[in-house]
C-alpha cells in the first residue's frame, strides 16, 4: 500500500517543468443545442470530444477529431441514425475499453437518479448504447465527475472514478450491460499550495474541478482546473489503486493557460495521452463569440 504525505517542496520557478502554450487541432462547433464541452477521450490515433445541452443534460452529440490531420466528424448514433442521443446526462468524462476487440466508451453522466455511468460501443464513426449502470458509495447515489480506466482482464475492467478532489476504486464485470459498481476511497488530491511554474496560485482553491486522466502503467495522474479564462493542469506521480491520504502535486511539472484571445472562458474539461503528447478539449468564448476545440500541449512528450 502506497501512503502519501502532503508535503510542501519549495522550488525555484526555472527547475520547473512548465508549459503554457498549446496548438489548436480541430474546432468543435455547437450543434443542435449542444453548446458545452464535456467529457474528453484520447485514442491512438483519434480524440473524441462529448457537448451537452448545457443547463438541461437531456441530448448530447460526439465529435471525432484525427489527432494529426484535424479532420473532424460528427458521429452518428446508430439507434436512430441521428447525431444526438439522450443518455449520457452531463456527460462530464469518459474513459476508452476495449472489449472483445470492440471499442466501447464509458461516461459518467453525474445524474442523481437512474444510471450515472453508461456504456457505449462504436465502430468508425457510429455508437450504440450498450450498458447502463448506477454508482453508489456507502450505499447511496454517488455521481462522480471523472473516469478512467485501470486495468481490463479477461473477467473485469477497474477504474479509478473521481469526485471532487477525492479518487475511488471501483471494477465492473467484462461483459456486464447493467448492474451496481461500489466506489472506495482510494485518496485525495492536493490542490491549496501545489506548485505552478515553481508558485502558488493564491486562488487555486476556487478554480472548477474538471475530468482527470491516469496513465496506468506509469501511475501518474493529470488533474486539469479551471476558473474563468485560466486553466491549469496538475500533475500527480506514484499513485494508483492502492494509494491513500493525500497525493501530493508535483513541483516540478505543471501545465497553465491563461488566454487573453478568450477572456470570458478558457476551461479546460478533460485531458488524455497519446503518444506521450498531451491533449485537450476546451470551452472556450471571448469578443468574438465562442470558439471550442481540441488542442495539444506544446513541447510535452510524457516521460
């Protein structure tokens, strides 16, 4: 079992890791109600981005984005033959399975009431509904805000789900359409007093918790954070199922925007890897209206 202090490393701002610029990849443009980014996923050669009906939660559509190319569509819901669908609530984060060599995504909806995880499965640009399932922690309704695979054996997939600050195991049978996943605690995330650039943000308690991303194998987790036009990204090592207390941020790597062309909003909602480049999507609006999309940290190669 890994525990965690919470530690204060002091660090000279130029020994840090810091990358504060980024390269638009593909815009993701409101379409039929849908005008908030949501849930983010990296795939090896593809990045898929989820916007909601904001404020209301009943349809949401799916962009594939070529993460080299740019090259953008908007899926297709294979039920209805449609680009909306009316199952993944909120939306907020999604994590990529593959089952039975078929790819499936998996999305926390954040509903209080009926599933607050959902299953798709998609071939090319088409998705079916494949699984509903309800999330409960002690008994009760638990709607995290992030997902992310750990691990997939022939008999269960783990994650790691995320709430708030605060990081739960959980597993699902392989094949399971429906059923309970129970969340434990597994640990906390340090945000007060983690290092940006070498600093302190003073205000970094208020910033929005977003969706998460863990790279398993290396067992390091990226946390982004918004509030109005700044987004920060930090970053968590050694940690994973076993973990507990708290988890320290890293002092010596942190990723920032702060976006003067979008002043009104410059949120990022969900980070992911691929290729050891990491990408994002955002919502993003200033003089000139909105403008959302899928980026890249520039400079990044994960170690």
């Amino acid at each position: 079992m890994t525990i965690l202090a919470l530690l204060a490393l002091p660090l000279n701002a130029a020994q840090a890791a810091y990358y504060n610029t980024y390269t638009d990849i593909a815009s993701t443009p409101d379409t039929s109600c849908c005008t908030g980014v949501q849930g983010f996923a990296a795939g090896s050669t593809y990045l898929y981005s989820i916007k909601n009906h904001t404020n209301y939660d009943d349809v949401s559509v799916i962009y594939r984005v070529h993460k080299t190319t740019g090259a953008r569509v908007l899926m297709t819901n294979g039920t209805n033959n449609t680009s909306t669908n009316p199952w993944l609530g909120h939306a907020n984060d999604m994590t990529i399975v593959d089952i039975d060599a078929q790819h499936h995504m998996f999305v926390v909806t954040m509903n209080a009431t009926g599933a607050q995880l959902v299953r798709l499965r998609y071939d090319g640009t088409t998705y079916y509904h494949a699984g509903s399932y309800q999330i409960r922690l002690n008994g009760a309704v638990a709607a995290p805000s992030g997902i992310h695979r750990v691990a997939v054996t022939s008999t269960a997939i783990t994650f790691l789900f995320k709430s708030g600050r605060t990081v739960y195991n959980a597993s699902l049978p392989l094949r399971a359409a429906s059923g309970t996943i129970n969340l434990t605690k597994a640990f906390d995330l340090q945000v007060e007093g983690a290092l940006v650039n070498g600093a302190t943000v003073p205000d970094l308690g208020t910033f929005l918790n977003q969706g998460f991303f863990y790279d398993a194998p290396k067992r390091v987790l990226y946390n982004p954070l918004t509030k109005d036009n700044r987004s920060i990204v930090l970053v968590y090592r050694n940690v994973g199922p076993t973990t507990t207390g708290t988890a320290p941020a890293a002092a010596d790597l942190s990723f920032r925007i702060t976006s003067s062309a979008y002043s009104t909003l410059f949120e990022i909602e969900g980070v992911g890897i691929s290729d050891g480049k990491l990408y994002f999507s955002t919502n993003r609006s200033g003089a000139n209206g909105a403008n959302d999309g899928v980026h890249v940290f520039n400079g990044y190669v994960a170690a």
